[in-house]
C-alpha cells in the first residue's frame, strides 16, 4: 500500500477552510455555492437522459432476441405492442418463434444473445477494463479517503461511454446481471466531468466526492425511480466509509440532483401510463400478523442463501481474476450458452427465467384475469417448484456471473432471486390459508430481505422498495425483513459482496465500522515506537539533519521536536520534507548572503551547517492523544475523523506514532490468518 494514496479528510478541511471559498465569495456571482448548484441540476438532467437513453437501447437490442417491429425496425417489442387487439396480441412484431421453425427461432435468439455477451466481454477485456462489474466498490472506497490508481480513465468520457455500451450489451444478452448498479458509475462519471468545467471543484478531494455522493443519489433515483431512496441509499454508503459525516452537508444538492433526474426522465416518458412505477404491485390482501412468522421464515432464508451467493461470487472472482484473456471470454461465452439452454425452453413456453428484470415483474405482480403464465394458470404446487427452481438458478448464474466481473450490478438479480423465494413459499401457504397475504407480498418481502443480505443495505432499500413498489402498507413486514436477513448474513459472512471485492483486491478500505465491537478483546494497535522515529528539532534543522532523516527513515512521517529537548511539537510528512531538500526555496536568500564570500569548496561544507525553521511546514492535521488511550477510541477518531495519523504522548514527549496505514494492513493480517472473531473483523456496514 502507498500512503500517498489515503486522504487526510481535516487536512482536506483544512486547505478548504483556508481558502474561505464557501464563506468569503458569498456575495459573489459564480461563488462555490453557485457552482454546486449549477453541477447539480446540470447532472440530474443528463443522468435523467441518460438513463432514458440506456433504458431504450437495452429493451431495442433485447427486442431483437425475439424479433423486430415491423411498422419501425427501431422500436423495441413494447412500444411496437403498445396497440393490442381484442385477443391482446400484437400483429406489428415479428415474432421469430412464430414466423420460424423452433428450431431456428432458438438459433436467431442464442446468437444474439451469446453475441452481445461476446461483444460486452471483449470490450471490457481488450479496451476498456474499467468498465467491469458494478464500480460501486471502487466508489465506496473513494468516499473513504482512497485514490484509485487508474482514478482518470474511472471517470472519465471514454468510460462513460463504454460502460453505458457495455451495460446494454450485458442486459439485452439476458445474462443475470442489472443495470441499476452499474448505472451508479455511469452517473458518477456524468457528475465528474460536469464538475470538470470548475477545477476548483473537480481538483478538490473534498468537493469532488461530494459531488460524487450526489452523483450517487441521482444514479440510483433515476434507476428506481426513488428520488428519497437514492439520496438515502449515497447517505448510507457514506456512514459505511470513512467520509466524516460532518463533511456531508451536501444533502440538499444530492436531493436537488435525484430529483432533476426523475423529473426529466418521467416527462421522457410520460406518454406511457404507468411509468411511475417500475412494478407496481396491487396487493390480493393486506397482510396481518398471522403472516408474521412466513415473513421471518422466509427473511432467515433469504439471509442464509444470500450470504451463499457472496461466497459463490468470491469464488468466481478469486479464479477470474487469474485467469487469461482467453479464458474469460470463452467463460462468458460459455456461461451466456448456459444461460440461454435454460431460459430458452421456458421463454418460448411460459415466460418465466427470461431475464431478472422480467422475472421480478412478474413474480411481484398479481395474477389478472388476462395473466397467461405459469405462475397464474396451473396447480399451485407446480407453481412454486418453478419459482423455487428459478431462485435456485438465478442464484448460479448471478455468482457466476457477476464474479466474471462483466459490466453489470447484483440489485435486480437480487430482487427477482428473492421474490421468486417469498412468492413460492406465499403460494403454497396461500393454497393451504386463504386467509394469509396474498403471494405478492411474500414476493415484495423475500426481495428486499435477499438485496439486504448480499448488500447489507437497510434504510435506503426499504424506501426504494416502497417508491419503487408503491407498496405503502407492507413497510412494516419490510423492515423486519432487512433487520434479520442482515443479521443472519453477518453471522455468516462479515461482508457485503461489495466488500468482499475490496477485500480481495486488497483495497485499503476502512476495516471497521463500530470499534466498540472489539472494546472486550485483547486488540493491539500497530504503532511506530518511539526508537524508530526520526526526529528534527524545529528551530535549529540543518540540510544535513533533514537528508539523514530522509535517508534513515522509512516512516512516511518525521517528529520535530523542540530543540535540545525531547518534547514533541508536530510532524512533517516525507514529502513535505524532501520537497523542501529538492527546492531549498527556504535557505536560498540567506545561503546566497553567506557563502557569497566563500570557495566553492567551502560553500558546499557551509551549506549543511546553516540552520531553518520548520514551523512554517508542519503537517497541520497532527492528533495527539495520551499513551494509554484506549484502542477503541482511537479506532473511533481514525473512522469517524477520517484522519490518517495519531500521535500517543506521554508526559509531552513522544511515545508512537500510529498511522491510518498501519492499521489497514493489521486488518489484512487478522482477516487471512482469523486472528480475531469474524463478527469484528472487517465488517464495514455493520
């Protein structure tokens, strides 16, 4: 790990309250006020329309499958359908099961298939590997304070562009993966790089991410339709990373954000009734409180076979991300196959396993008297062995292939995964106790519990699967949902799959959430002694001193003390200090005075025995605390602070010094060797 790469959020504070640009261009026009207010509703606009644009080219190319619009070769199969006939079909698309053999139709529907997965793998693999998987990992870790090595090609037009290709490629291909999460990154980097237009914003690691978290409420507000859920889903992630909450002030641009964008993208499309709604559920029968123990039955469940897809995915990606070039686009190649082998069959027959977007629609609706599926028409223990079944294999597919980090997100397979569970166990008990909720409730239920285990979401996701659903009266089953299928998670799986990616890839992400967890067991805190520090005095530094110390210590900090003493002042970082050696701006007029008179000779000796002050270039973001501090307060400082260096006194002299980094890398030494109970270790949304 490189130090250089953690952000020191009070320093960042620091550097923003000298700048005073909040407070002393008030009265200015093009204030920093003005310019967040301009970033803000210019980038829920173009997310608005980007979302819209993505939705369309994902239903075109997956229209194509199945055929084509015969009166407009660019319409997708629902807007060609939109007029039915009295028999409720539609004669404008060509169906290739109709208008073929069965054998051709399956053809023409596995080509096009295997063939945007092909094209979406080799994009990622050859040109654009930036575009893997969701980005929602990497963004936690750049709210935590962490510079992503390749953060200027993560956001940046070039990944904007491929990642919105690749996500449609993905999700017309049928595989199961979601678009919802993905399009996280994508709104993130439409925010970037409106924010580029002022580089006192965009070169701010402070107002960047805070233009990153708005970025992320809109991202998921445009793809749910849930302006409050998705400033609550960027609010959460927050609390989960070590972005300081005294920094997130931004709430009002990250709801003026979300808005803009479910605005424009509603009036886009509010010619289609009932666009509100991506599923909106008509409920059989209000639940009661007979259905209380189905509903923690099928919660335990959810968090138990949730934590099994985390672990499925953690296998996939520990073998993928060794793998060849070669080898992971014929995994994709053959994983799409697979894929298609088993929903083909199903889609030409009942409409069932077509794709987890579909299938969550489906399963989360009620039953009309038009329905033609196999969830309305045959016995009801037929019916839930083939959402039980369906659940099974969505759960396969989606380790697989969101392990196989292809452009895509785990939300939607996650909701329809679950709903098939909740709505198989509703049918059977609803077959047997008329008087229970009706099977869309369960559905409702078992998706958020499921979601909950493999993201650990909680508040956001009960809000979004309310905007989302308009399902008011089951929010109460609904948060007890979240509540035990996150606890069964945690006890089985520390992590989120979102964490379990920054795990295996070593990212340095804040280890724990709630320090108080560790407070009854017998955990050191890695600290720099006192013998293995350098030390300069403050008034008195010679170039000679400070080239020692940079040479004799590799400690990314040096103590500067006061002169003949031993008590401690502050600390000035290695950069700081080689800075100073490489431009000796500070002693050039007076070295110029002294040795003006001098040999050569005798310049070059004289030069190491003038003295400097260093006060001017302490590091300003110093925490000192007492020698006998408890870990856990100090664990405290580092998460909720977001400061990246402690300094532990006794008596005013120097004790240890404990770094951020120090404590990453401990994390990762308890994590491989289960030093420590797995409730505390690396539990980041606990």
């Amino acid at each position: 790990m490189n130090d250089e790469l953690l952000i020191d959020w009070v320093y960042e504070r620091y550097k923003k309250q000298q700048q005073g640009s909040f407070d002393n261009d008030r009265f200015s026009f093009l204030n920093t006020r003005t310019k967040y207010l301009f970033i803000s509703i210019l980038s829920g606009i173009l997310i608005g329309l980007s979302t819209a644009l993505l939705n369309g080219l994902t239903f075109l190319l997956s229209s194509f499958r199945e055929g084509y619009c015969k009166t407009n070769f660019l319409l997708d199969k629902t807007a060609c359908c939109a007029v039915l006939t009295d028999e409720y079909e539609c004669h404008s698309f060509h169906y290739w099961r109709y208008e073929h053999l069965y054998l051709t139709a399956v053809f023409i529907y596995s080509s096009f298939s295997i063939g945007f997965a092909l094209l979406a793998s080799l994009l990622k693999v050859f040109f654009f590997p930036t575009v893997s998987a969701s980005g929602i990992p990497e963004i936690k870790a750049t709210l935590s304070g962490y510079t992503l090595p390749d953060a200027k090609s993560f956001f940046s037009l070039k990944t904007l562009i491929s990642k919105t290709l690749s996500i449609c490629l993905c999700v017309a291909s049928g595989l199961w993966v979601g678009k919802e999460g993905p399009f996280v990154h994508v709104a993130s980097n439409i925010a970037m790089l409106v924010a580029s237009v002022f580089s006192e914003i965009s070169n701010s690691n402070l107002y960047s991410r805070q233009i990153l978290i708005a970025a992320i409420s809109s991202g998921i507000a445009a793809s749910f339709n849930a302006p409050v859920g998705g400033v609550l889903f960027a609010l959460e992630q927050v609390t989960t990373s070590s972005f300081p909450s005294s920094l997130t002030g931004s709430i009002w641009y990250e709801f003026l954000c979300s808005a803009f964008s479910v605005v424009t993208l509603q009036l886009l499309r509010s010619w289609q009734p009932g666009a509100g709604f991506l599923s909106y559920v008509s409920l059989e029968r209000y639940w009661t409180y007979l259905d209380l123990l189905p509903f923690i039955f099928i919660s335990i469940l959810c968090g138990f076979l949730g934590s099994v897809l985390v672990r499925l995915y953690m296998k996939t990606l520990e073998k993928y991300s060794s793998s060849s070039k070669g080898y992971s686009i014929c995994s994709v190649g053959f994983l799409s196959f697979m894929t298609c082998f088993i929903s083909v069959p199903a889609l030409l027959d009942y409409g069932i396993l077509y794709n987890p977007t579909e299938l969550f629609f489906q399963v989360s609706n009620s039953c009309s008297p038009s329905s033609a599926s196999i969830l309305c028409e045959v016995q009801p223990w037929i019916t839930s062995l083939v959402l039980f079944a369906s659940a099974i294999v969505g759960l396969l597919f989606t380790g697989l292939t969101y392990g196989m980090q292809i452009p895509g997100g785990i939300l939607t397979p996650s909701l329809a995964i679950g709903a098939c569970l909740g709505r198989c166990i509703g049918t059977i008990l609803r077959s047997n106790f008329p008087s229970l909720a009706g099977s869309t409730v369960y559905a409702i239920v078992g998706a958020t519990a499921f979601l909950s285990a493999t993201t650990r979401l909680t508040i956001s996701l009960v809000v979004i699967i309310y905007e989302l659903t308009g399902a008011f009266t089951v929010v109460l089953p609904l948060m007890l949902a979240t509540l035990l299928s996150r606890w069964i998670s945690n006890f089985i799986n520390p992590f989120s799959i979102y964490d379990s990616w920054l795990h295996l890839k070593k990212v340095p992400y804040f280890p724990i959430s709630d320090a108080d967890t560790i407070s009854s067991f017998n955990f050191d805190l890695p600290m720099t002694p006192n013998e293995k520090i350098h030390k300069l005095p403050l008034h008195r530094c010679t170039i000679n001193q400070m080239e020692c110390a940079i040479k004799q210590s590799a400690h990314p900090y040096i103590a500067v003390v006061k002169d003949r003493t031993e008590y401690f002042v502050g600390l000035i970082s290695r950069e700081k200090l080689g800075k100073l050696l490489d431009t000796s701006a500070m002693d050039q007029d007076l070295f110029t005075q002294v040795s003006s008179n001098l040999h050569p000779e005798e310049q070059s000796l004289s030069s190491v025995d003038l003295t400097f002050s260093l006060s001017n270039y302490l590091y300003p973001a110093t925490f000192t605390l007492s020698y006998n501090t408890p870990p856990v307060l100090v664990l405290k400082m580092f998460r909720e602070m977001g400061i990246t260096v402690v300094v532990l006194l006794r008596r005013g002299k120097l004790h240890a010094i404990i770094t951020k980094l120090d404590i990453l890398e401990q994390a990762i030494a308890l994590r491989n060797h289960a030093n420590i109970p797995s409730q505390v270790q690396i539990n980041t949304d606990a």
